[in-house]
C-alpha cells in the first residue's frame, strides 16, 4: 500500500508568495517522510487553482525533492500544443531525474475551457488527438502525425524523458466511463467522491484493466502492474474534537473555491466530482478523513479494504489550514498511520 499526496493548491488565507515557501518547505518533508509521490492540479481563472502552469511549479518541486515521483494530475491536454507538451515532459523527467508521472485529461469544467477558447462539446477528440501525438511523440526521434487538428511532418525531437519509452501516464476519473477507459490503456488510475461512487469507478477500472490484461508501461512499483488510487482529504490532531475545530472552516472555504464557477454560472457541480459541502457529511460517506492518528488508521484501512485500491493520495494542505497544522497531519500519518496500514490483498491472503 502506497501513499502520495494530493494538492489543488488552493486559495487560503496567507499571501500567495508566502503560500508557494510554505507549500515547498511541505513538499520536502514529504519527501523525507518517505511519500510516494507527489500530484497536483490544473485549473484555471478559479480559487481551486493557484499554479494553474503546473509545469512551473513542478521545476521547483523536481529540484528540492529526491525520492518522491511528482506530476500534474492533470494536465488538461486540450489546452496545450501537443509538440511544445512534449518538450516540456521531457524536461521534466530529467529536471527530477526520472520521477516525472504524466497525469492527462481534458478538463472537468466547461467554463474553464471556455476561457481558453476550446468548446467543451468537441474537447475529448481534442484530447485524444493530443494524447495519440504524446504517446506517438515521446520516444520519437522525429515526429509524424496527419490529424483532424494537428499535423506534424519530420519533426526533430532533441529532448527525451529519461523514463522509457516516456513516463507512466495516470488518468483521474470520476465517472465509470473515464474509469473503463483509463483501464483499457492500462493506465494508473484514481478516483475521489462518496465510498458508494468510488467503488463503482474503481470496479469499472478493474473490469477494463483485466481485459487488456497488462500496465501499458512496465516497472511499476504497483504489484499490480498499475496503481487504482482514491484521492482524500486528510486532517489530524491529538484529540477528534480539536480536528473537526480546525477541519470544518478549511472545508468549507475549499468547498466554495471549488464551487465558485459553477454557483456564478448558475450551474450544477457534476455530483461526483463536487466536495460535499457539509464536513459532516463529507466525514460520513469518506470523502474526508478527520481524527486522531488512531481513528484515521480504522477509516483508512476501512477504505482499503473496502474499495480494493493499492494507492490513496491525501491532500493535507486546504481551505485556510494553516502551515504548522498541515506539517503536523503529515508527521503525524507518517510516524503513526502509514506504517499500520496494509493493503487489501495482504489482508485478505491472511484471513484465508
């Protein structure tokens, strides 16, 4: 069972420049914590979002860490220029050595779209196309592609990943189609929401997994050849009342960040991808996990066991949490809860 963590990097309380130190000075004790890997999101003109280039922000990541792989997750691929997407992947692996994770998409929220110009009815061919001319691109010394919306002719590619034949893709999924497909390609996977639509989504990868029947790129770390993950939110402390006191106004601030487009455009939130605006409710159906090192460890076994996932991704670090509170969640799990946690199939083999 392996643990990464997970940041929208959303807007809080302390200036931004200040909030970018705090966030690195995280990142390196994760990375000395012995965290697998470290993802972060892309969104645009929107609070979820600060460093909506996550290309940027992941240099200097790649640069202060060691250990911990470290990707976006995702890049929303009908934003960008499939060549230039290519060049900067490659730079990355080889600014962090080897440790890039290449998350894909193609966007969530039509509004963001919207604001760059793509018309969110057409995006998925958009990103399929793209994600044909990475896979293609990538390992290529030169680059060829005749398509709908991008043409390449003899392209010279001078800049390579270190990773071979490019670095493992990952694709989030809140709905059992993006799941199934995701499974087809036999890329890793994760997933978020209730533990009721988890499951289903995750069930949805398995099925699809087991067809195909093998990872698309070898040397996984993951015993199944690709990691099923679950993404959650994650507050500790000594005692559940002081936990739920520090968890309830940084939920409720990322839950309107994440909602703000969507209540401006007088929209509905897809109900998978939405965060449940009441923490207790959220607490209720899994979406956030909050207590003491002791009750974190039952829940999260529990959805372990539960979901049948080999990766679970938390994100410490939200709403108007404060510095010193998200580096004592994160000691606090990797002293207490990480080593105590065992994955399903372990657990399962011991019981028979």
């Amino acid at each position: 069972m392996k643990f990464g963590l997970w940041d929208h990097f959303d807007r809080g309380e302390r200036p931004f420049n200040k909030a970018i130190d705090e966030r690195l000075a995280f990142l390196i004790a994760g990375d000395q914590a012995g965290f697998y890997a470290f993802h972060v999101a892309e969104h645009h003109c929107t609070p979820l979002n600060l460093v909506p280039v996550p290309g940027v922000y992941l240099g200097a990541v790649a640069r202060l860490t060691q250990r911990m792989r470290l990707g976006p997750l995702c890049y929303l691929l009908p934003l960008y220029s499939p060549l230039r997407l290519i060049e900067e992947i490659a730079i990355l692996d080889n600014m962090s050595d080897g440790r890039l994770d290449l998350g894909v998409g193609r966007g969530v929220s039509p509004f963001e779209l919207n604001f760059h110009n793509v018309d969110p009815e057409t995006s998925r061919e958009v990103f399929l196309e793209i994600l044909n001319v990475l896979e293609k691109g990538m390992p290529a010394e030169r680059l060829n592609h005749q398509g709908k919306r991008f043409s390449y002719k003899d392209v010279p590619i001078e800049v390579h990943p270190v990773q071979k034949p490019h670095p493992p893709i990952w694709y989030p999924s809140s709905n059992a189609e993006g799941s199934a497909f995701a499974g087809e390609r036999g890329y890793n996977f994760m997933t978020l929401g209730t533990r009721t639509v988890a499951r289903k989504n995750i069930d949805a990868f398995k099925v699809a997994y087991a067809k195909r029947g093998a990872p698309q790129v070898t040397g996984s770390a993951f015993a199944e050849g690709v990691a099923i993950g679950v993404n959650r939110h994650l507050v500790m402390a000594d005692t559940e009342a002081e936990a739920m006191r520090i968890a309830k106004p940084a939920h409720e601030m990322f839950h309107a960040s994440l909602t703000k487009l969507w209540r401006e455009n007088h929209a509905t939130t897809p109900a998978a991808r939405a965060s449940i605006a009441s923490i207790e409710d959220a607490r209720a159906e899994g979406a956030i996990i909050v207590g003491t090192p002791d009750m974190v460890a039952k829940e999260i076994q529990r959805q372990v066991d539960e979901l049948g996932i080999n990766y679970m991704t938390l994100g410490m670090f939200f709403g108007n949490l404060p510095y010193e509170h998200a580096m004592r969640t994160q000691s606090l799990f990797a002293k207490e809860v990480m080593p105590k946690i065992k994955p399903a199939t372990q657990r399962a083999a011991a019981a028979e």
